[in-house]
C-alpha cells in the first residue's frame, strides 16, 4: 500500500472516511464487489475524492436516505454532472414532491399491473418463439437473443413512438453513461443523449402511435395537466429506463440458473417459485449502480455533517450486496425474504416495476415445460458509467 492509500484511509471529510476509487471507472466493472466492499466498510457515509462527492453503501442507510426525499432531492438530476442533470430536468427521476408526483401518477397511467395486463396474450406469444427459436440453435447469446428480445418487442410497440428499437436502446445505453461523472463514456455518450432530447422536443402526435404510452402523456399536456415541454421529455421516462435495466436482469437471471446448482430443477417442480427468483435476479444485478441526490438542508447523516447542495451517491448495488442485510449475498437464494433496492425504495420506485416483472415471469413460464436444462459461459462484462450487468454471454438450453 502506498503512502498516498494509507493517508487517504485515516483521512476525513466532515467526518466522512475518504475511499479513493472511481464509481464510475473500469475499476468498478472488473471489481465491483471489492469496490463495493471498501464503501460500506469505510463507514455509512463515505468521501470520493475524485468526484467531489458523497457516497453511502450500506443496505439500511440507503433505504433511509430514499424515504428521506425532503433531504436527499431528486430535482436537482439524479447524475454526477451538471450537463446531464441540465438535460434531465423535465423528467420524472429528476423531479421532487407534487411535480414528481404529477409525472408519476401520468405515467403509472400505462404501468400498472392493469393497465399491462392485457399486453399478456402478446409477451406469452412472444416468449414462447424466443424460448423455441434459440431451442433449435445449439448456443445463442445469453443478452442478444434471450435477455434482449422480449423487453425490446414489448416496449416498442408498447411506448408507440415511431423509431427503431437499435436506436431505443442506443439511446438507453448512451442516456445511462452520460449520467456518470464527465469522463471519456459520458462525453462520448453526447451524441446519443443529445439525440433522445432533441427528438423528444420534436415529437407530436404524428411520431405517435395513438393510444400507446408516449400518446396518453400528450394526452396529459392536451388536458392541461402538465406542460407541452414537460409532456416531450417524459417520453424519455418511457423510452430510457424501460429497457437496459429489464435485459441486465433478464441476463443475470439466466446466467444465475445456468450457474446455481439445482435452482433451474427447483423452479421447474415449483413455478410458484418464479416471482421470488425474479426479485432475487434484479438484487443480483442491480442494473443502475447508483444515481445521485443532491441535499437539501443541513443535516447530520450517519455522523457525517452534510450541508446544502452536496451530492451524494446513492449505491444501490454496494446496497444489494451488503453481507450486513443478506447472509452470503453472492449466492443467489429463493429464501431472502423482504425486498431489495434493484427498482429503488420510496417515492422514486421505479414506475416500470410491474413490466419487468411481468416480462420476466413470463419468460420463465415459457421455459419450464420446454427448457430440461441451462449452460451458460464466457462471460463479457458490460462497460458503463451507471450501468451494470452482462454486455454478452454464451448459451444453449436442452
């Protein structure tokens, strides 16, 4: 250990522990659990030098900052830097107390699990012809064609606007990688994210599929409910979010029953057992590493003195993996009971929630009566700022 290491480890910042590592750095990509490890054993709060930041990792301290809206603000943006919480700011995530409440109840419109339901039909079809067509084959890709799919068909047709869904998820990937700190991912993701915003602010009723989901929040604009820019760059809550963090945890669910043995046999003589190994997944994955809040008041924080405007990293995944909260949280296991912070906690939980899940569970449905057995290798780890999970995997079901 150097000399610099070992000042920085006694080292404080208003009463912080200084944890010198780069969140959003390959460091975090080829380590991440042992630089998650260093956050919560540093202490509940903890001082990234390189970001000029606070950070918490510990499973119930981060709970409590995300009940804690009043303190730990969302409307400042949500990323660690000013560019991207600049272009976020008329989104839902970027948004606090009646507005955020305003924007979510709009889009919940589309997203409850009744609202979806009837999409049923559609996502078992569609399941079905995945799990055949890669049947047939003697390996696929575990993201490309199994996890990547479903989401991908889903959402398309769901959101109802009118472009590809290889531009979806560009924009996806791109909007995630800008929200890190302004480093060589995030200003190359300029192009894409500045894409997405500029086609939002363009989009009308003739870039809509009438009555999809980006339709009925310009429905919400025409009622006089929210404002006609606001209503442009909700769209980006639907178009976003919606499908990287499903395929990270669709691909660690199928990785995890490649991989833990017994647990594919357990869910095929039990599929009453799906819906925990779906929640379990998301855990495992934790797909959006962190997001950031801004604090709102002077406030004294696992005995750290935060003040005004200082940002603080909300870890998720450091969270999800705190062997404080789970016993032996590197094994996946059907028997956690109580929920985890893989779609956020409080106000802001994710409002794609029931989608997903559904999307999952109908997946595994569709691969119980067909699919005896799972294999799974060679490995690639997906590389962005707020973005975890697998970029690609080999496969093959029996």
């Amino acid at each position: 250990m150097t000399l610099r290491h070992s000042l920085l480890r006694t080292a404080t910042h208003r009463g912080a522990p200084v944890v010198d590592v780069d969140l959003y750095g390959d460091e975090v990509v080829d380590r991440p659990q042992e630089v998650y490890r260093r956050i919560r054993d540093a202490g509940p709060v903890v001082w990234l030098p390189r970001h000029r930041m606070f950070a918490i990792g510990r499973f119930d301290d981060v709970r409590l900052a995300l009940r804690d809206d009043a303190t730990f603000r969302s409307g400042k943006g949500v990323g660690a830097n000013p560019v991207a919480n600049t272009l976020g700011h008329y989104t839902t995530l970027a948004s606090d107390d009646a507005t955020h409440m305003n924007r979510r109840m709009i889009l919940m419109q589309s997203l409850t699990s009744r609202a979806i339901r009837p999409s049923l039909p559609t996502l078992e079809q569609e399941a079905a012809d995945t799990v055949d067509r890669l049947l047939a084959q003697d390996h696929f890709d575990g993201i490309a064609d199994f996890a990547t799919r479903l989401p991908v068909q889903a959402v398309a047709e769901l959101v109802g606007v009118k472009v590809t869904p290889e531009q979806m998820l560009n924009w996806g990937q791109s909007t995630f990688d800008g929200l890190g700190s302004a480093n060589r991912r995030a200003r190359g993701s300029v192009r894409g994210s500045l894409g997405l915003f500029l086609y939002t602010l363009a989009v009308g009723r003739r870039n809509v599929t009438p009555g999809g989901w980006a339709s009925t929040v310009l429905d919400a604009a025409d009622r006089g409910e929210i404002g006609r820019v606001e209503a442009k760059n909700m769209i980006i809550d639907f178009v976003a979010p919606s499908l990287d963090t499903t395929i990270l945890s669709t691909g660690q669910l199928l990785w995890s029953l490649g991989t833990t043995p017994g647990l594919w046999e357990r869910l095929r003589r039990d599929p009453d057992l799906i819906p925990t190994a779906v929640v379990e997944a998301v855990r495992m994955a934790s797909p959006v590493r962190s997001f950031t809040r801004s604090v709102a008041a002077h406030t004294e924080f696992g005995g750290v003195q935060l003040r005004p405007k200082d940002r603080i990293a909300v870890v998720f995944a450091a969270a999800n993996s705190d062997e404080r909260h789970f016993h032996h949280p590197e094994r996946f296991s059907l028997e956690w009971r109580g929920g985890n912070v893989g779609w956020g906690h409080g106000v802001h939980t994710c409002v794609g929630m029931q989608l997903a899940k559904l999307e999952m569970q109908t997946l595994l449905h569709a691969m119980v009566p067909r699919v005896s057995s799972i294999t799974v290798s060679d490995p690639e780890l997906l590389r962005n700022n707020c973005l975890q999970g697998f970029e690609s995997f080999r496969a093959s079901f029996r």
